[in-house]
C-alpha cells in the first residue's frame, strides 16, 4: 500500500459499529461505516479501501450476501465477522472468498490482530525465485510470471494458495507442519487454526491435481502436516527467498 493509512470498511448495522470503528481505528486506520450492500458497494468504488471488515448485525443484508456481492467485483481483503460461529460455519466464509473471520463476541486485541496480519499478508508479495519448476508432464510452476500450469492449462490461484504452493515447493520432499505453515503463510497469530491449513490444502489440490482425491503432489503426512513430492534429480530447485 502507498498510503501511510489504510482505509478499512466496517460493514455493520448496530450499536456494536461504535466498539468496532474505536478498536479498528486505534492503531491508525481511517474508518468508514456501510450499514447495507449498497452503501458497502458504494463506498468500495468511492474510498478504495485495503480492507473490509463484515459484521454480524446487516439488517436484511446477511453478512454471506455481502461477502459474494463484494466479491463479484472486487478483490479486496475482507474479514467476516460471525455469531457463535463453529468450524463448519468459516469453512463457509472463506470458501465464500473470506480472507479471515473473526467469531462473535470478538476481543479487541485479537481483532486487532487479525486486522494487522491481513493487510500485512495483502501489501507483502510472495517471493519470486527465477525458476520455472517443470515438475512433471502434467504440472509446471513458473514462481517468476506467477504462472501453474496444470494438464495444459493455465490455473488461477488466489494469493494465499499461491503463498502456500511456495513454500511446499521450496521445500519439497519435506515434511512442513500445520504449525510451521500457518506461521508462514498467515502469520504467527494463526497457529491455533489448523483447519486454515486443511482447507487451503484441499483447494489447492482441486486446482493442480489430476485427481484430487488421490493426491501425487501434496502429500499428508498423517498427524505431522503436509509434503510435497519429491522434484525430479535433474531439476533444478527453486532459488529460496526469505519471507516475513
């Protein structure tokens, strides 16, 4: 981000908006409220903001209807907040496109947090090492051009799958745990929330798996975490680069 504050939305529709825009705006942020999808919309295009974040109280609005609404046209990193949710509920949201949800009665500090680690992982590219990693007939990486090429066809990835692919790459034949890839991937203020790793596993291998339900390139390594094949000898390993 060029700007030396970022603009956070806060999409929320009661008295919890005042709590929300006070602990947001405590470490500098600028703030501006939407109490519905179309003041959200609305304010996506006027104010351009680094960061979204959907609360649990929208009126007619759910906050799941906000979130596709947003991502129909944007990008940008959002954080859904959600009542008594339960594992099954932010499967749903960040399949839904989240980038993190926070569970009602949210606690200042760890909302603060979450804030900070999803715009840190939004302004942060991923490493590019010069190396285009031909792994075999069916699958190439290109770290360089951001490219995966899979069965011939040119795959999509959003940044965190990509930032995950990275890392089981450049340490392929490895066993990396459910730990050490939250603390690379998210952020150290994700090592309790082993389901993140699962989940993002699971669309990766959607995209870059001849057969997702019987994975050849990311492997699990049961109660450890997850590896990625072994590269052929005679190719050449990506060049590492450190990441924070």
């Amino acid at each position: 981000m060029n700007r030396s504050r970022s603009i956070i939305i806060v999409a929320e529709d009661s008295r919890e908006v005042v709590e929300l825009r006070r602990a947001i705006s405590a470490d500098g942020h600028v703030v501006h409220i939407a109490s519905n999808g179309s003041e959200v919309d609305r304010r996506i295009t006027e104010d351009l903001p680094d960061l979204v974040v959907i609360g649990g109280h929208l009126g007619q609005d759910s906050e799941f209807e906000i979130l596709a609404a947003i991502r129909r046209s944007s990008s940008v990193p959002i954080i859904v907040l959600l009542p008594d949710a339960d594992e099954s509920k932010t499967v749903d949201a960040l399949d839904r496109g989240a980038d993190d949800c926070v569970r009602i009665p949210w606690g200042e500090r760890e909302l603060r947090s979450r804030v900070r680690a999803v715009l840190r992982r939004a302004e942060t590219p991923a490493p590019t090492p010069k190396t285009r990693i031909l792994v075999d007939d069916y699958l190439a990486i290109d770290f360089d051009r951001h490219e995966v090429v899979a069965g011939g066809q040119r795959v999509p990835l959003r940044p965190t799958e990509y930032r995950l692919l990275y890392h089981l790459v450049n340490n392929a034949g490895r066993v990396l745990t459910h730990e050490t890839l939250l603390a690379k991937v998210w952020g150290y203020e994700y090592r309790s929330e082993e389901h993140y790793v699962r989940l993002y596993v699971n669309y990766l291998r959607q995209k870059i798996e001849e057969d997702p339900r019987r994975p050849r390139y990311i492997l699990n390594e049961r109660g450890l975490g997850y590896r990625f094949v072994d590269l052929p000898v005679a190719q050449p390993q990506p060049v590492l680069a450190r990441m924070t």
